[in-house]
C-alpha cells in the first residue's frame, strides 16, 4: 500500500501509466447507498426478466426473503467507485475476470470500492499507452466483502498527445471581487 504523504494537487487530472506501482492500493473516498430506483431503473435497462430483482411477494419466498439488487449493477457500481483512483484515464478496458459474489446486495446496501494494482507493464502496440491489472471488491457498511473481480485496462501515460488537459481556458478577466 503506497503510505505517501504529500499535499493534495491543486490540479487533479487522474492517474497516468507512470503514477502506478504494484501493490498500490487505492480505497474509494467516498460510498454508495443503492436504491430500491437504482435496482429497478438498472434491471429494466438491461431487461433483465428476473423478478427477484423487482418483485417483492416473489422475492420473499426464496431464500433471501427480499429483491436482490441485480448482481451486474453491483459489478458496475464497484467498477465506477475506482475510476477516480485507478481509469480516469484509460483509453479502454481490456477485460474482467474471475468475478465473485459471496455476499447479496440489498436496497439501502451501502458500497466502497477497494483496489488493488497487481501488474503493469508497457504496450507492445501503442507507445501512448500502458497496461494496468488489478483486483478490485466491493464493501458494504457491515465489512462484508459483496463482489470481488480482476479488471485490466489500457491507460494512457502523462505525455499522451490522447491525454493533454481539455480545459479550454478564458481571455475574459474576472468580473467579481
């Protein structure tokens, strides 16, 4: 786990290539509390038909008692809660792996990310870019482990043509004190 101390950047522009070491891991600043819409909206998007997720008199006769939030919501929940830490710039993830469900997700479920890189190395195709692994959870308010999966992805480095600042700045001076 990376124990630097440094102050904050005044500009925050996300991780590049370089920014990664093995080992690094990386805990979502923030949580995420799932709402009985988050789960219908998502499972209706996705069309998924099964009613455990948006049937409640269904949901009480299995062994869960309740709707469960639709496993892939979950998965991409987790997925966004590290984007900040680990993807914001990733020119495109390559593939998720080994993904597991050892606890259920219910509405008002609250959910942090933890992330951890397990190998990186350059790309063979584009010298832009570089590959990052990881293995990443989900953790919910009572310290239970709900989803855990690999995720690997193509990040771009600081000097990427692909990657320069966006902000498109001003010439107008600032009419407020």
């Amino acid at each position: 786990m990376s124990t630097r101390s440094e102050a904050a950047p005044k500009t925050w522009r996300g991780r590049f290539y370089e920014d990664f070491e093995v080992g690094d891991v990386f805990r979502s600043r923030i949580g995420r509390t799932i709402t009985e819409a988050d789960n219908i909206w998502f499972t209706c998007l996705t069309m998924n038909t099964n009613q455990i997720h948006f049937n409640a008199p269904y949901a009480e006769r299995t062994q869960f008692g309740r709707p469960l939030v639709n496993s892939t919501f979950t998965l991409a929940l987790v997925v966004g809660l590290t984007v900040p830490d680990t993807s914001e710039n990733a020119a495109a993830n390559l593939g998720w792996g080994d993904i597991k469900l050892p606890k259920p997700v219910f509405c008002g479920d609250t959910i942090w990310a933890e992330s951890e890189i397990t190998a990186k190395r350059e790309s063979r195709s584009n010298p832009s870019v570089g590959i990052v692994s990881m293995r990443c959870r989900g953790i919910n308010q009572r310290r239970e482990v709900v989803i855990e999966f690999t995720r690997t992805f193509m990040v771009y480095k600081r000097g990427a043509p692909e990657a320069q600042d966006t902000f498109p700045g001003t010439d107008e001076p600032w009419t407020v004190a």
